[in-house]
C-alpha cells in the first residue's frame, strides 16, 4: 500500500536494475568544473569502515577516539543494535563536515562509499556458501551531469582507478562479518552487550584497541608470538585487520588466534582480584572495562 496521494507519480529510485561485473563498462566521470560539482557531497549519507578512519584520523593528525567524537554520528546498523559510524554532516545541514569550497577538503583519503560514486556495492551469501559475491550498479541521481561526459571504462579500472580496491581489501573480513551476521540471523543469537564494545573498539577506535592488544591482561589470554604482536603495534592496518579475525572468534567461533593453555584461570583470577579492588575503591574504570571484555573472549 502506498501513501502517496492517488494522483502522485510514485518515486524513481536514483539505483539503475542493472547488475554489472568487474568487467562490464559504465559511462561515468567526475572532474572539476562540471556544473554538478560539490552537490553530491552536499546531501550525505555515508557508513564508515575501519580502514575510512584509519585514513582520515592520520589525515587530520588526531587519535581515533577524537576523530570519532568530532567527525561521526552513531546509529544501528541492524535490529539487534550493531553499532555503526556514519561521516558527521555540517551543523544544520546535510552537507558533508570536509566539505569545502574549492571540493573536498580530505580528498586523497576520502572514504570508500566516496571513492565508490557514481558506482554501488552489493554482496550477497548464499545459503550455505562459505564466501560473499560481490556485484555493482550505477547510482544515478538526477543532479548528477558526470554521467554526460563521453568517458567509459570498465568497473574494474574505475575502482582500480579510485583506489577503492585496496580500500575493500582492507575491509574485506569486517564486511565479511556484517554479511554473516545479517544472513544468519537468529542462528547466531544476539551479541552480549560486551561483544558490541569489542566490535566498537576493533571496528573503530583502533587507537583504544591498540592500547587493549599492548595491555597485560590481553597477553595473559592470547598466545601471540611477541615479534607479530610488536607489528601489531606498529602497523594499524595489521591491527584492524587482527581485530576482524578477534572479531570472527569471539561472535562466530572461529577461531584461528591461539589461546593460552591457562587463559581461563589466570581471566578468572585476574578479574576476582579486579572487583576486589574496585570495592576498596582502587580500580579504575578503563581497566574494569577491559577485564570484563577479557572474562567474554573465551567463551
């Protein structure tokens, strides 16, 4: 049933019903100076990834927990509450936060959904298939004039061409598990509100996670060869794409990250002697907080 007054044209979605391949050709370019220039970022609407803010918070020379404070909002990306990033907009406005005059004012590190356009993803898992296919379509929307110009390339050159291929390399096991998550459904049950921070922290604030995979209590669970663990440190790309696979292990079971032969006793031990001190008023929250995702990790 539609709520549109009976004399009403009924609306015409911006995404062409063409399902495209790596292969098949679009035409489509973006250039300064094109009359439509800017107006596509004026009206926003853009999910992060991890690797979106591991770019943009080294871009802007600040931690991941300030750029997710001053450069994102917050919302649900299913019913059970998995939390997700969206790119902050201007204050009163839809226009996107690194928006300028002269274009974007982040451009060399713009996230994927940017690099995408004018151009969707969509992956699918079939039942039963252990692997997502991944499939194109071209957004046209009506302000759009970069789909005049007389330029047409394959999609696998325009993303090679946007960067965006090394983009979803990157991401490919957190999409994995977003994928996962919404096709089985209840067969996985709802995360515990603890899987939802590590998800926030791993997914996010790499920054925080870095900080989480350094601290004694994380070395006390996980048997992590100290040279791999030492990259991990240095390298926020290795750490995010560790934190999909921490991520794989404690919400599907998969587990490829070695445990420690007495993990659960010394979990155990560690977070009796923490509620101890924090009834004699000596623990802090940070460190709380830590040990109760500890105490979830190997369950």
């Amino acid at each position: 049933m539609s709520n549109l007054p009976d004399n009403a044209a009924p609306a015409v979605s911006p995404i062409l019903p063409v399902q495209l391949g790596l292969d098949d050709k679009f035409q489509f370019r973006c250039r300064k100076g094109i009359a439509c220039f800017n107006k596509c970022c004026e009206n926003i609407d853009i999910l992060l990834t991890p690797y979106d803010i591991v770019r943009l918070k080294h871009r802007l020379g600040i931690t991941s927990r300030e750029f997710i404070d001053a450069y994102t909002t917050d919302f649900a990306m299913d019913g059970q509450g998995t939390p997700g990033l969206k790119l902050a907009t201007k204050p009163g406005s839809a226009a996107c936060i690194h928006l300028t005059p002269e274009g974007c004012g982040v451009y060399e590190d713009r996230p994927a959904a940017c690099r995408y356009y004018a151009l969707g993803l969509a992956s699918m898992r079939r039942k039963d298939s252990p692997t997502d296919e991944d499939s194109y379509f071209v957004v046209r929307e009506e302000h759009c004039l970069g789909h005049q110009e007389p330029v047409v390339q394959t999609v696998r050159d325009y993303r090679r061409d946007q960067g965006v291929d090394a983009y979803d390399e990157i991401n490919r096991e957190w999409r994995q598990i977003i994928l996962k998550k919404r096709s089985s459904g209840p067969t996985v049950g709802k995360p515990s509100e603890r899987s939802f921070e590590l998800f926030f922290l791993a997914s996010y604030d790499s920054d925080g996670f870095r900080d989480f995979v350094a601290s004694a209590g994380f070395g006390e669970v996980f048997d992590l060869d100290s040279s791999f663990r030492q990259e991990l440190l240095q390298d926020d790309v290795k750490l995010i794409q560790f934190g999909f696979r921490l991520l794989k292990q404690v919400l599907f079971g998969e587990r490829t990250i070695p445990l420690r032969p007495d993990a659960v006793q010394k979990r155990s031990a560690r977070y009796r002697e923490r509620l101890a001190q924090r009834a004699a008023g000596r623990a802090g929250d940070l460190a709380d907080a830590q040990d109760k995702i500890y105490e979830s990790l190997g369950d």
